[in-house]
C-alpha cells in the first residue's frame, strides 16, 4: 500500500465523507473514492460502509485503522524532522483543532512563527470522538478544547477565545422562522450526542443534559463526525447546537443558525499532557497569555 493511499485511507476514516476527504488532502473525490478501491480489492474486503448518508468504518476497515494509524503518524513525524532539520528548524509543534475556525486564530500562529523561527508549527483538525487519545498518544502537542477538562494527566492552559452558542436547526423546521431561541427548545426536540461515550461533564459542557428547567435533553441520534452531524439536522430529524463560528465556517442552503440567547459563553482553551509540556508548549502558551483572548 502506497504513503499517499495510506494517507486517504486513515483521512477517510477520521472524516467519514469523500468530500471532506478530498478537500482536507486537496485532491478529488474521485481520486478518495479510487484509493480506497484499490485498497479494499488489495485486501479482499471492504472497508467502508456506503450508504447516500453515511459513511462508517467496517471492522475490518476498524481493525486496519488501528493497526495503521501508529505506524503512519511515526513515518510520518519522521519525515517532518527530517524537513524541519533540512529547513533549520529544530523541532515541530503539532496543535490539533477541534473547533473548524484556524483562520481566526492567525495573531497566535503568526507570533508563534515570527517570535521562534526555529521551531516548526503544524495544525490539523483533531475530532471530538475520543477526543485526548491523540494527546496522549504522543501524536499531538497541544489540543484546542472546550471547557472544562477535567482530566488527572492533562493540563488546561490559556483560553483562546470565546463564543456564543447556537442552535442548528433544518430549513424547514417548525424553529427555522425565529429570531433566537432557548436552551428550552432542545428539550422538546432532542439533539445528537456522540456514537461512543464522552466524559459526561465534557460533554454537558458542550450541551447540557437537562434544561434551565430541569427537562431532560435527548440524545435521539448519535454522529461519528461533524458531516454526520449536519446530515442528521439537514433531515430534520434533529436539532442541535454548535460553537457561533460554524455560522461563518459551515454556511449551508439546508441548516438555519438560530442564536440561543440564554446559553453561556463556549470557552476554548489550550489543553496539553501533563508529563509531556515542552519548551515549545510553554513558548506557545505564554503567546496566548501575551496576546489575551481573541476577539472574533
């Protein structure tokens, strides 16, 4: 199997959508949807199952993802210290992103970059399906969060920014009309938690499993990614609610964004593993301390 194949695969399989795929390595769909082909005729089995609005992993597909990911993200480290080492650089920090919105944050790279040209930088998307395996695997530096993380090995450093919360909701929804809405209105229509258990207060963080009023707020659905996500609220089946940013980042014909006026404030903070803060780490958090939260 080819590095590049290898690459579209364990990006297939974080995503779970060929157009995000393609778009994430720059290359086609078709070229997505080619790979995986060929790897699946390699191996003699699929990997994917592929439906008109879903995308999930086989357990063969599962079983390989395992096996690869490791290997693929130590080649891949390799090469990049060996490009950082070419360029001068002496090492890399690898931020993962959960939020969609990398471009807001340019004053901190930019800094990051001009104050220590010695050092590389390097961001990807980081899902929220188990969400700190890949910092505490070693594959990450620093993880872009929600708040609060109240894990006994990671540490939660300067908030980024902050951002109201709003509700998603279909075009045709009998809520699209409206101005804003309540927390209250998740409760009478359900929303779409995770496919695999997160930390509950994590996750009530993000949305609350109960009203102001003490109503519970369903999980009626579950998605493995974002795509799945608005897939489920493009049909109507579902609500939910989301970061403010994805109003600019994910503006859609199908989905209506509708401010939850009564809802704190989403806090974005840096998170790192304890036992593995480094210069590069320190360096990074003391920009953000320097620089103070983003306006956005």
């Amino acid at each position: 199997m080819e590095l590049r194949d290898i690459e579209i695969f364990l990006t297939l399989a974080e995503e779970l959508h060929f157009t995000r795929t393609a778009e994430r390595l720059h290359i086609s769909p078709a070229r997505v949807s080619q790979a995986v082909k060929k790897q699946e005729r390699v191996i003699g089995a699929e990997l994917f199952e592929r439906t008109s609005r879903v995308v999930r992993l086989t357990p063969v597909g599962e079983q390989l993802r395992d096996d690869l990911r490791p290997v693929y993200e130590g080649l891949h480290q390799s090469l990049q210290r060996a490009r950082a080492t070419a360029q001068g650089k002496t090492d890399v920090l690898r931020v993962g992103m959960m939020p969609s919105n990398a471009h807001d944050l340019r004053p901190y790279w930019e800094a990051f970059r001009s104050r220590h040209p010695q050092w590389g930088l390097r961001i990807r998307h980081n899902g929220f399906i188990d969400p700190f395996a890949r910092l505490r695997a070693g594959d990450i530096d620093l993880l872009v969060s929600w708040t609060p993380v109240e894990e006994p090995d990671l540490t939660v450093g300067p908030v980024l920014f902050t951002e109201p919360r709003v509700a998603l909701a279909a075009r045709e929804h009998v809520l699209a009309d409206r101005k804003s809405v309540s927390i209250e209105v998740l409760g009478d229509h359900g929303v779409i938690g995770p496919v695999t258990p997160l930390p509950d207060y994590w996750e009530d963080a993000f949305i609350p499993f109960q009203t102001p009023r003490g109503r519970p707020i369903e999980r009626n659905h579950s998605a493995e990614s974002l795509d799945a996500l608005y897939a489920i609220v493009a049909s109507g089946d579902a609500v939910n609610s989301l970061g403010a940013h994805v109003t600019r980042y994910y503006a859609r014909p199908d989905i209506v964004y509708l401010p939850l006026h009564d809802a704190p404030l989403l806090r974005w903070a840096l998170v790192w593993r304890s036992d593995g803060e480094s210069d590069l780490v320190r360096a990074f958090a003391a920009i953000v301390r320097e620089l103070g939260t983003a306006a956005l």
